[in-house]
C-alpha cells in the first residue's frame, strides 16, 4: 500500500508509501486490534497534514529541516491521537459501558445505594454507550431528582474508530458491562486502553471471550495497565475467595492451599436469566468446533498440573497412529465430577452441577498459574478447585425419601 512506512531521516531519498513504521514505533507496530485499525493504510490518509508533510519529506530527501519540523509535529499528533479526537479534556475516575440493559441498571442501583453512598473516597464517574437515548433513559430512571442526574453520557461503537478514542481517552478506569462479549469487537476497546494507559474490567463469564483477551496480556502488562475480564459473580468471587484463602492458610500456617472446593446457594423468590445471560449462552452453545473444544479444556486458560506417579514421574497419553505425547490430567480435575450429584463426606453437604462451574475453575487455576510465573506465589502448587451448587436440605429430604420408596417397592415386588 502507499503507507507501508512512514518516512524517517536519511540521506537517501525515502518513499511516501512507508507509511506506518515510524507512527507505530512507539505503539508496539500493527499486532493489537486497535493498533491494526489505527495504524492502516486507511486510516493514515485522512490525517491530510501527515500525508503532506510526508511528501515534502520525501522531496527534499530529510534535508530541509523547517520540513522535518512539521513533519515531527503531525507524526507526534498522530501517535497520541490529537488530530482525531473531539475530547473535551475531562477525566473521570470511572466510565461504565453498555448500561442500558439489565446489567445496567443493577449497576445504577448498585451505585445510587450503596457506592455513592458509603464510599468515602469521591469519585467521578460517566455512562456511555452504543446508543445514548437508551442510556440516558436509564439514567434519568435511577437519578432523577438527585445530584447525579445530569451524569455525562458518551456515544461510543466499534465500527466508530474515533469515538473509542475519545470514550477511552475520558477514563481513567472502564468498566464494560456490554454483553454477549464474544459477539462483541471488545478487543479494539481493550487494545486502546492499553495504548492510551487506561485500566479495564469487565463482568465477563464466557470462556472463548477470556481466551481473547488473554492475547493482550502481556501487552497490557508491558505498559502497566490492568485488564481484569470477569470481575463479577463469574470467575471473580469465587477467584476472591480462594485469594483470602491461601492468604491465610500462609500466613497463619506456612502452608500453600491442596484443594479449594466453593458452594454456592440461593435463596429468595426464584428469578430467571435476564435476556443478556440468554443471549451469551446462545452465543456460547452455537459456537464452533475449536472453540468448543476449549471450552471443555479444563485448563483452556493455563494453570495445569500434571498427573504423576508416587516417584514424581508424569503419567502421559500417546496418541494411537501419531505417537503424540500429552501430559494426564489429573482425574480430580475432570471437569466429569462436577456433572453429578454427589456428596461432600467431610462436609455432609449433597452438591449438583453449578451454572458457573466449567467457567470459574478456568479462571481460579489461570490465577494460580499467574502467581506462580509473575510472583512465585501461587495457591498451592499441586493446587485443585472444584465447585458446585448446594442443594438444599429439602431437596436432600425429598431425595432420600424418594430413593427409600424406591427402594421398598423394588423389595415388596421381588417377594
């Protein structure tokens, strides 16, 4: 293309079509979403002053140097997005995204009664979305008639280049809660988060999303910005958890976690899915091959532990016809013995499958791996985690006493 690279200083002359080296020098080159749409061919050419600058560039063969000047002043302009954006220059602490839904307006309750209320620290904060009249409904549903009820709402979509730019460049920290993300281009938003040094999180629970994102984290980790997906009910608590855990079983005993296992109940009037959980487990169970393949990965997102002999040998699986050679897993990491009911004995506690179950474990073992590679600190080494649903004591009753009738008419027949 004419922008393969953009010119640099030399005594030979330098063609206009190297278009986008230099502008990517100090972005990482064109690997990352974002850096891939904002440092195209396409996109290049509409900031006319660069294109120009680098002509004359080219026409006086780097020696001019009032030409250089002008040239270094649009190529600065263009790496940190000035000539494209409509940013007023305001900040805020925290803008949340994707909440005119459902999820939304827990968060604006969440915030009108709990956060903006009890935390004592201030903070500032703004909505935005893919369509602003259906935000700012919600807003004025949940704010009217307080001091929040004129909160900013911002316009972002990711066909829209220019307005990820501006939304990315008004936060400090986003929170995206625009599900279902792997139906989503989220990556562009992440990718310019890490470009522009703004934190990111998200409420995520879909395994091909997480895996997505994990191409960016070394990225994100280069330029010290957190990228945090499933912050929520979804791989986060269950993740917290199982922190504070073997946070104290260390400082309190010198000892690293073996085994966490969380339960989850309910309780309350039964509720069911909203439609953003539908729609991503729809998006989820018409997924193709691959990627349902690693979703029934146990350890699609890192964290493996190798099944090994009482010598410290790995017990390994040869593939018949190829001779390829895998590590076991270990069967108490099957995902299998969270697909029945079963009971705890230590415990006393009967336990079924659990909707969260095949995504939080991924999330908890990737934990575990990053602690040991990043801090040589992990949950425990041999560490397994397992979860499941709780069944209530009623349920258990009426279980049992439908086994045991089961059980007595069988004997009555037989005789």
């Amino acid at each position: 293309g004419r922008f393969d690279r953009l010119p640099h200083r030399s005594a030979a002359p330098v063609s206009a079509g190297r278009a986008r080296s230099t502008a990517m020098t100090a972005q990482d080159g064109p690997t990352t979403p974002f850096a891939k749409l904002y440092f195209s061919d396409e996109m290049i050419s509409k900031y006319e002053p660069l294109v120009t600058a680098m002509e004359l560039v080219n026409e006086t063969e780097g020696k001019d140097e009032e030409v250089w000047k002008d040239y270094q002043v649009h190529l600065s302009k263009y790496r940190n997005f000035e000539w494209c954006s409509n940013w007023d220059g305001k900040k805020y602490d925290i803008v949340f995204y994707g909440v005119s839904g459902y999820t939304g307006y827990l968060m604006m309750e969440y915030l009108k009664r709990v956060a903006l209320k009890k935390t004592k620290e201030h903070f500032t904060f703004a909505f935005a979305g893919r369509t602003p009249s259906k935000v700012e409904e919600m807003r004025d549903r949940e704010f009217r008639g307080t001091q929040w009820e004129d909160t900013p709402v911002m316009q972002m979509s990711y066909d829209d280049l220019f307005s990820v730019i501006d939304l990315v460049k008004s936060a400090r920290v986003i929170i995206n809660v625009a599900g279902p993300y792997m139906l989503t281009q989220g990556e562009i938003m992440i990718d310019a988060c890490v470009h522009m040094g703004v934190h990111y999180c998200d409420i995520s629970g879909e395994v091909p999303w997480s895996l997505r994102v994990i191409d960016l984290d070394k990225h994100a980790r280069d330029h010290g910005v957190h990228i945090i997906p499933s912050t929520a009910s979804a791989g986060g608590f269950p993740d917290f958890g199982v922190f504070m855990m073997a946070k104290k079983m260390r400082e309190e005993y010198n000892e690293e976690l073996r085994k966490a296992i969380c339960y989850n109940s309910g309780g309350g009037a039964a509720a069911g899915a909203s439609g953003g959980t539908l729609a991503t487990r729809a998006a989820m169970a018409g997924a193709g091959d691959d990627v349902r393949k690693e979703m029934a990965n146990p350890f699609s997102m890192g964290g493996f532990v190798a099944d090994r002999d009482r010598w410290g040998v790995k017990y390994c699986n040869i593939e018949f016809g190829t001779g390829k050679v895998t590590p076991k897993i270990r069967g108490e990491d099957l995902d299998a013995n969270m697909s029945k009911i079963s009971e705890d004995k230590k415990l006393g506690i009967w336990r079924g499958p659990f909707v969260y179950s095949y995504f939080d474990t991924r999330i908890v073992r990737r934990s575990n791996m990053l602690l040991a590679d990043l801090g040589n600190c992990p949950y425990g080494r041999n560490f397994n985690f397992m979860e499941y649903a709780m069944l209530p004591t009623e349920a258990v009753i009426q279980m049992q006493m439908a086994k045991g009738a089961g059980g007595g008419g069988g004997a009555g027949g037989g005789g």
